[in-house]
C-alpha cells in the first residue's frame, strides 16, 4: 500500500468529508453569511470601542433595535413580495411627529395618539398599495414620490409647530411607562419588536396570506395562474410596512420626545441595507424574519459604532452605503453560484478497497466461470415493460413489475401476453413481495413502503419515515430509496433502503462515493413502528428471509458482499459475511426451490473502477471536472445470476456472454421451474427454464404454505 | 511571469490546457454511419496498413503483407510477403519497392530495386518503433519512429507516458544516410507529402498535423483533432489528404492523463486490455472500464454514448481543413482505421479492431 493510499484510508475514516456538503444543502445556510457579519462586526467595534459590552449601552441599543427592527420587518414583507418601500423613513417621521402633537400638544389619551399614528402609517402604505398593487405603477417610483410627499408634509408640520409638541401639556403614565421603563431590563420596544417578530415569523411560514405574499414575491406570474389576488397581496404588503414604519416612529417619539426635520433621513436606506444584508433577496420571495433580525442587528451595530467612534453623520450614510453595495453583491453571486459550489462539494468519495476479483474466465474452475446458458431465455413483453426492478409472481402465475410510470403492472398467467395497470402507486416501484394475507408489499423510490391491497386494489402506505440518526446532519428520518424488502414469519417487514445520500435519479453518484449510505429498516405492522436494524451499508439492496425464517440476507452492492442477520437463535441481532468477494455487484436474491437463494448480479467489477475505489481524490476530481455521462463507472451492462447455498458457497452461476438478449439484471425470481428476470434499464422480462427445478414451488408457498 | 501565473491557475481550476473537455464532432465532422454501413471489401485479421503505388494495393494483417485485388464490390487476395514479426507500417514506392516496418524492429525491403535490403537503424538509432513510411522516388525512404520508448504494440503505454520522443528521417537507399526532420515528435505516425515539398506530419498524441520543410521548426497545420491522427493518404488530384483517426478523444482518459498517481497505479496493477485508453476495438470484455452514458438503456447503446474507441476517417482540403469524414460510431463495430487510401475511385480504409477493410464511395462533385 503507497503512502497516498494509507493517507487517503486515514483520511477517510478520520475526516468526514461528506458533512460539508450536507452542511450546505440545508436551507439555513443562507443565514451563514448575515451571521458571520454580524459576529465580525461586533468583534471588531467590540475591540475598538470601550464600554461596548456595557449593560446601559446594550439596553439603549435594545431600544433602538425595536425601533429599527420594526422598520425593517414591514420592508421585508414588501420584499418578500417582490416590491420595495423607500417611503419607511417618512412614515416614521409622520408618525412620530403625529404622536407627538396628539399626545403632548392636544392631550389625547396614549392608547388614542398611538392608534392615530399608525392609522396615519397605513394610510400612507394603503396609498402606496393601490398605486403599486392595483394601477401596477412601478415601486420604486412610486415609494420614492410618497418619500419626498411625506417629508415635505413632515418638515411643514415640524417648521410651524415643532416646539409645541416638545412640551406635554399632561402627563400620561402609559406614555411614561413606555418611554422609559423596562421589564426586567427589556425595554417595551424591544418586546413589542420581539413579539412582532414571532408573529411575522408564524404569519410567514404557517398561515396561507403569508404563504401568499411568498408565491407573489417568488413567481407573479405563477401566483396569478394558481388563482392567488396578487394585487390584493401586493397591496396589503404596503399597508403592513407603512403600518410597522409607524410603531417604529411611536417608539422613536417614546424614546427621544423630539420631533425635528432630520428624524427618520435616510432611515430607508439603512433599513434597505439590513434587509438585503441579512438575505431578503432583492428579486422577492426569498428571506424571513430572521434574516431581517439578523440585517437590522447588524446596521446597529455598525452605525452606533461610528457614532460612538465620534464620526460624522454623512460618513456613516457612506459606510451604510458601501455595505449595501457589498450586500446586494452578496446576494446576487451566492444566489447564482450556491447550488454551484453545493454540487461541487456534495459528493465526497471514500478511500474503499475491495479484496481481489475472483476469476470469471470461461473453462477455468471458478465457481463464476463464464457460460452461454442465459443466452436463449424467452422474453415476455419486449418493448411493452420499462423499468422492471424485480418481477415477481402469485400462485394464479400472474406476473407483477414495478414500471418507470408509477404503476405497477400485472400480467395475466399463464401465457404472460395481455397485462393490465395493477395498480397506480405515483412513484417508481422497487422490490416487491406477498405477505401472508397475498396483499403485495412494495418499497417505492422516494415515497416509502407501500402495500397493495389483494381485494381492492387500494394503495395503502405502510411507513416512509424511520427514526432519525443522531449524528446525521441531513435529515435522515425520511426513507429516499427503500429498495428491497421481505417478510419475516411474525410479519415484520425488513427492507433496505439504498442511500440517505442521494435521490433515485442520481444512484450511480452513490457508486463513485463507495460510502455507507444505505440501511437495513424494519417495519413492524403490529405496533406500527419503524427503526433501523443496520446502518452504514454501502448500498443495501437486495433483501431474502433464509428458508428456516430465523435469519435474513441482504446484498451490499458497492461492496460486493451478502451479509446475514440473525432473527433469532444465539446470534441474534449480529451479522455475519457470508459472501465477501463477489466479482460483481449483487442485487436482488431470492429463495430457490432446492433450498438455496438465487442472487442477480447487476454487474461485473472492472479493474480500473476497483482500482478508482482505493483513489477517493481522483474520484472527486472527476466528479467536479467530467461530464457525468463520461464518469468512470461500475460495468452495468453484463450482469450474471448466481445460486449460493447458506454456507456462502457458489452452487451454480448463470450468463449470458454477449449481454444481448437480456443486458442488465437486476432480479430472478423462481416460479414453477422457471426463473423469472428483471432489469432496471431493460424493456422486457426474461424466462429461464431451470433444468430439474422443481416444478410446482412458488414464493409464496414457500413463505406461507401451500395452502395460501 | 503572467503565462507561468495562469498555467497555475488553470492547473488549479482545470482550465487552458489543463482542461479535459475535448473538441466537438461538428461541421464536416458530424457524425455518420458511413465507416459501419460501407460494404466491406475483405475480412482479415486485423488489418493495419493500407498502400498502393497507384497499380498495385497491399496491406499488412499481423506478419504477413497481402496483396488486394479488387473487382467492383468483391476482393480477393493474395499473399505478398511474411514476416518474421508483426507488419506495423507499409509502404509501396516507384519500381516495384515495397517496404515494411516490423514491430520487433528494423525496415524490410521486398521487390524493386533494394528487395532484401533490411535495415536495422538509422543515424545511430535503433528502427524500433516504425509507425509510418513514405517513398519520396525510389532511393528517398522518409521515416516516422513513434517512440524511442515503446515499440509500436505499446501505443497506450506510450500515450500514458505522455511521451514525445518520435521523430521523423529521411533516408537514402541503399547505403542508409539519414538525416532527422523532426525529433520530440509525440507519436508521429502519418506521413504524406505536402504539394510545396515539405512533408505532413500525424503528431497523435498532441492531436494535430505538423508540417516539415527544410530548415524550418515543425509547423501545426491542423490542431485540435478529436481523435488520435494516425496515417495520411493523398487524395486524387493533389487536393489535400485522407486522414484516418485510430482513436477517439475522450473526457475520461483527458482526464487521466492529468491523473499521475492514477494512472501510473493502473500502468502498474492493471492488465493494458482493461485500462482506462483509448481501443482500436469495441469493447470485447465485461472488464474493461464502463462509464455512465455507456449503460445500455431498454437494451441499446446509444450511438453517442462516451467511448474509447470509435472509426473516423477525415478527409481534408488542400489548407488542411476538414472537409468531409465517415464515421463508426459508439453503437458500431468497425472501429480503429488506422490507414486509407483512395484507389480506382473509392475510398478504402482498414477497420483494425473490426477486422475488415471497407470500400468507401467517394463524395459526389468532390470536395471542395
């Protein structure tokens, strides 16, 4: 063994490459970057500014939070629609200067003033609503005009009766109670921001108008064609910004008690620039509450920060300025390239080494000794049947196959001519059995375990969720290929499910990581419940019941071995080896009726891909650098079927040498002396007469008497 | 200082040269059935090396030198010569010369003026890897050595080595002075003579036609080939020459040959029948390399599926531009033309992995 290939082993068994990616398919990756800013930015004006950390510094901070935070929220529920609302700034000016005069110049009641204010705030986004959502004139425009329409109105009203409205006239203790206490140290704005924010957050995720605003800001056009009111949507967005624009302006009147001309300038830019900071993608539809928290968070930080460092006004508009250009930069290159870098890292192979191939040369006395003898099988079906995993039949001959379509297809024994959709499952059907009622059990790529029922045909799902692993960054809880299953004697159904790693249409990627992605699941019907029996296989496909019911084999493909769990006797619950160096890829076995198992091997190993196994890095490269039709793979196109006994031993071996007549096998099935064959990629069903085979065992009987 | 920055980068990136994309098969190289769909003239075991000197047309299969007599659609031979080692070049020159590179070594000379002269090396270098050879008149014998690595059974070893230590000579017979045209050459195995005098050159492993004039540095004439170059033939009426490309490029051995650990691991471990190389034949066992779009689908293999061995002949301009090509693709058989030649108005070429030499018709009106 070289020194890169013990480092490539060590490195596999030490690193784990493959968390990175998993890493970065989740969708909370997007608040990575907000968070890292944000981190930075209180470590630096953390290191540069003394007191930064001071318990009156944070609550003032809390306080402005609420106030900015509230702002920020009402324009990213604009955003996330699709619009923008530059007006905030002056409805937050308006509003507190409405405040203000209500409470202070004509003595109303608080709770009056207040509810005045933010009337005023919707108003104004009502305004800005019916001209952007129902006369369809452009946002942008649109909000900057109302911008400029209410600063003016504004600095009017601030020019003649500023210092009136300084002054209060009574003093109101829910005003007081607002301006300057605390609960526990958290001022109210902060817990009227906080609250909004779950409410926002609930509104966003759980409840159909947010659902809403989502669908409109992703796709108009698709919102529209699935019968949403997208401009009632539109405008309703508007109305809640202008709305949360005015608590931030009450709040800011609580706090400072002035209103004066520069209250709330260039509020619109840094509330703008926390959004698209924190990753409310400027395009709509994407962003949440969080990512707006996280933006405002950071704005703070930064623009208390140069106060604080005594810089002047106009430089902090310009720091402000260079964020959001470097923000929008942010989110324009990660949007696009996100999925890039994903595809790029996702798929970590492993350092795997097999032990040596057997020989398969014709004429030499290996057990796997090339023949002819599947050469003239009969074929049922050619050109009618795509996708047929693993054929299987009753006891009336009826013929079963999963297909590409989603349905499962029957065809009436015993000829094997005319056929019928037995069933329409919606997913692509895998491995299949009978249970001890003939209702057919199916494991369905990317749905879960599934069962037809024998008198109504109706399609019942049994499981498609197990317990999840602990370490497990993805989300391995939902099954994403169940393969194969069987039946125990009690009923339990064991299946294996190929790879948590990957989706059906992209198995083979799993052959170039060599890891274990696969498990071994058991489905008890009693209790209903579902567990994994055996984790880390790589590949689990094909699963058989020994004959005596008391232990089961499953096929590893990628690593060429058929395992045996125990299901009761002294070695329960452990598994053993009992094949361990295939020269192909084992897939589907099933019971024999000489009391061995039929195993269908999928294909052959090839020297260069073994040898590409032990060279994790060479394979990775090729995955990043290779066209994935032109990826070095595992040989699918001859494939082979084998008998062995219980002692692992070969007993018989079956090819066909040109691969022509039925290329890719994937399942043998034995029925009344004839042997039954599938492949995945193949438009038939193949026949094979099974010299001396005992003419009268089918699966079934041999699972559940021949009674059944 | 900026070149040796971005040879670096795109070494990092996979970029520039380092890239392993390859060219397309488009224009005058849109694929056809021609090669697989032509009848066939006559099956013998692997074909190489088709010359003619305009009356008489040979070819070498293994040891032996067969002669072709061609009447319409049906053929017959005859054997010429045999030798003590495989045939690996041909040549046919004025007055009855035929001369025969053999893979164990050395240039044999029957008929004409110089029958039974061999020679055993030229200008102090051993002929151990005879790839090409050309008469210019009958004493004038031009050379093109592969390798002075590998003998020219070691073509993959060769590539895999990314050698480039062919060269070409032109000798004088009898007495065998010779002077070197061209050295470091990566693989020269196609020669013809160019209509200024000078020579054209077949660099498979660089992928391109050089051109040779005295006292000139080789000059590219036709670069980015998506295939290995092998032997150039004149086409009728000093319009340009008849390429035949032995094998295809392809992304996966692109790929490794920029994969040194890779692929010295598989020089070292694995059978050269089961590399990942590029093959004169159609896949013949179940264990050589599979890649993903080379998975039979409902039971066929898709004509376009990657592949490492393919039958393409080129035929090209007097500028040395494609003009027009006949293809075997994927799907087919009749792969690795290593030679062709246009005879009595056909185009014939030998299929050395399908094992059959095809009669091509020509394209109407010519090319232009």
């Amino acid at each position: 063994m070289t020194a890169s290939e013990i480092y490539a082993r060590w490195r596999t068994r030490l690193v784990p490459d493959h968390v990175l990616g998993e890493i970065l398919s989740k969708n909370w990756i997007d608040n990575a970057i907000p968070v890292i800013f944000l981190v930075a930015a209180i470590a630096v004006f953390g290191s540069i500014i003394p007191n930064f950390f001071l318990f009156g510094n944070l609550t003032d901070e809390a306080r402005e939070f609420g106030e900015i935070a509230l702002v920020v929220l009402g324009l990213t529920i604009v955003m996330l629609a699709g619009g923008i609302d530059l007006s905030v700034g002056s409805t937050f000016a308006l509003a507190n200067f409405i405040t203000l005069a209500l409470i202070n110049w004509q003595g109303w009641p608080a709770g009056a003033a207040i509810a005045c204010a933010l009337l005023a705030g919707a108003l104004v986004g009502l305004v800005n609503g019916f001209l952007v959502g129902y006369l369809r004139l452009r946002a942008f425009l649109t909000t900057l005009v109302m911008l400029i329409v209410i600063r003016a109105v504004v600095d009017t009203l601030v020019l003649n009766y500023s210092t009136k409205v300084v002054v209060p006239a009574v003093r109101s203790p829910v005003w007081d109670y607002i301006s300057f206490e605390d609960i526990r140290g958290v001022p109210v704005a902060f817990i009227v921001a906080a609250v909004l924010a779950v409410a926002g957050h609930v509104f966003l995720t759980r409840l159909r108008p947010g659902w809403h605003i989502l669908a409109v800001g992703g796709s108009r056009r698709s919102a529209y064609n699935a019968g949403l009111a997208v401009r009632r949507t539109v405008a309703t967005t508007y109305v809640i910004s202008g709305t949360l624009a005015a608590a931030g302006g009450v709040f800011y009147a609580s706090r400072l008690g002035a209103a004066t001309a520069s209250t709330g300038v260039g509020l619109e830019v840094a509330a703008l620039t926390a959004a698209v900071l924190g990753g409310i993608s400027l395009g709509g539809g994407r962003g949440s509450v969080t990512k707006a928290l996280l933006g405002a968070a950071i704005i703070l930080v930064i623009s208390n920060s140069l106060i604080q460092m005594g810089l002047r006004s106009g430089t902090n508009t310009l720091v402000l300025g260079v964020v959001l250009m470097i923000a929008v930069a942010i989110d324009v290159k990660w949007l696009k390239n996100r999925f890039k870098v994903l595809s790029r890292v996702y798929v970590s192979p492993a350092y795997f080494r097999l032990p040596p191939s057997p020989s398969t040369e014709e004429g030499s006395d290996s057990p796997y000794a090339l023949n002819d003898r599947l050469h003239d099988v009969e074929l049922i079906g050619l050109g009618e049947i795509d996708a047929a995993e693993d054929p299987i039949l009753d006891t009336d001959d009826n013929l079963y196959f999963g297909s590409r379509q989603g349905d499962i297809i029957r065809y009436f024994g015993p000829d094997h001519k005319d056929w019928e959709v037995y069933a329409h499952v919606g997913g692509m059907p895998l491995g299949m059995a009978f249970d001890r009622q003939g209702d057919l059990l199916c494991c369905i790529a990317g749905m879960g375990l599934y069962k037809i029922v024998k008198e109504t045909r109706e399609v019942v799902k049994l499981t498609d969720e197990t317990n999840r692993s602990w370490l497990s960054i993805i989300d391995d809880s939902r099954l994403r290929l169940p393969d194969d299953l069987d039946v125990a004697p009690d009923g339990r159904v064991f299946f294996s499910e190929a790879t948590v790693r990957f989706d059906m249409h992209e198995w083979m990627v799993d052959a170039l990581e060599a890891r274990g992605n696969g498990r071994i699941i058991c489905y008890d019907p009693r209790d209903g419940s579902t567990r994994t029996v055996i984790p880390g296989v790589r590949f689990a496909n094909g699963i058989c019941v020994a004959h005596d019911g008391k232990s089961l084999f499953y096929a590893s493909t990628w690593s060429c071995t058929i395992e045996r769990y125990w299901l009761e006797g002294p070695k329960k619950g452990t598994t053993e080896t009992v094949i361990a160096d295939l020269p192909g890829y084992p897939d589907n076995i099933n019971r024999a009726s000489d009391g061995t198992y039929w195993l269908a091997m999928v294909g052959m190993r090839t020297p260069a891909f073994d040898l590409a196994l032990r060279k994790p890095g060479f394979r990775r490269r090729m995955v990043q650098q290779v066209a994935q039709d032109e990826w070095l793979f595992p040989q699918m196109n001859v494939g082979n079927v084998v008998k062995f006994n219980e002692a692992g031993e070969i007993v018989d071996c079956l090819w066909d040498r040109r691969g022509v007549n039925h290329p890719m096998i994937t399942s043998c099935n034995e029925h009344r002396g004839y042997l039954y064959l599938g492949g995945i990629f193949n438009n038939r069903v193949g026949r094979y007469r099974i010299p001396g085979a005992d003419p009268n065992f089918t699966n079934q009987g041999s699972y559940w008497g021949a009674g059944k | 200082m900026i070149a040796s920055a971005k040879r670096l980068l795109d070494r990092w990136r996979g970029g520039g040269e380092h890239a392993v994309t390859v060219p397309p098969m488009d224009g005058a190289l849109r694929p056809n059935e021609a090669i697989e769909e032509a009848p066939v003239l006559v099956e013998a075991a692997a074909p190489d090396n088709l010359a003619t000197d305009g009356a008489r047309l040979m070819f070498s299969s293994g040891a032996s030198v067969l002669e072709l007599f061609s009447s319409g659609a049906r053929a017959a031979t005859k054997p010429f010569a045999a030798f003590d080692s495989p045939v690996s070049a041909l040549a046919l020159g004025p007055g009855g010369s035929v001369a025969a590179g053999l893979e164990r070594g050395g240039i044999a000379l029957r008929g004409g003026r110089h029958d039974c002269l061999v020679m055993e090396q030229i200008g102090g270098r051993a002929l151990s890897c005879v790839t090409a050879l050309l008469f210019e008149g009958e004493d004038t014998l031009v050379v093109a050595l592969g390798s002075q690595r590998n003998g020219p059974d070691r073509w993959r070893h060769d590539l895999l080595q990314r050698n480039a230590s062919g060269s070409v000579w032109r000798v004088t017979l009898p007495g065998g002075q010779a002077t070197c045209l061209a050295d470091g050459l990566a693989w020269p195995c196609g020669l013809a003579a160019a209509p200024d005098g000078g020579l054209v050159v077949a660099e498979s492993w660089r992928n391109r036609l050089v051109g040779l004039a005295p006292g000139r540095r080789p000059a590219p004439l036709l670069t980015d080939i998506p295939g290995y170059p092998g032997r150039l033939a004149p086409r009728a009426g000093d319009a340009g020459h008849w390429l035949a490309v032995f094998a295809p490029r392809s992304q996966l051995v692109e790929f490794v040959l920029r994969e040194r650990d890779y692929r010295e691991s598989m020089m070292r471990e694995v059978d050269p029948c089961f590399w990942i190389a590029p093959a004169l034949s159609a896949a013949q066992s179940f264990l050589e390399p599979m890649q993903v779009g080379g998975l039979k689908q409902l039971g066929v293999l898709k004509p376009w599926a990657p592949t490492r061995s393919y039958g393409l002949v080129i035929g090209l301009d007097a500028g040395h531009e494609p003009a027009v090509s006949f293809h075997s693709r994927a799907s087919g058989q009749r792969h690795g033309v290593t030679s062709c030649v246009e005879f009595g108005g056909r185009l014939l070429a030998t299929s050395k992995g399908g094992g059959v030499v095809v009669s091509l018709p020509l394209p109407q009106g010519g090319v232009r």
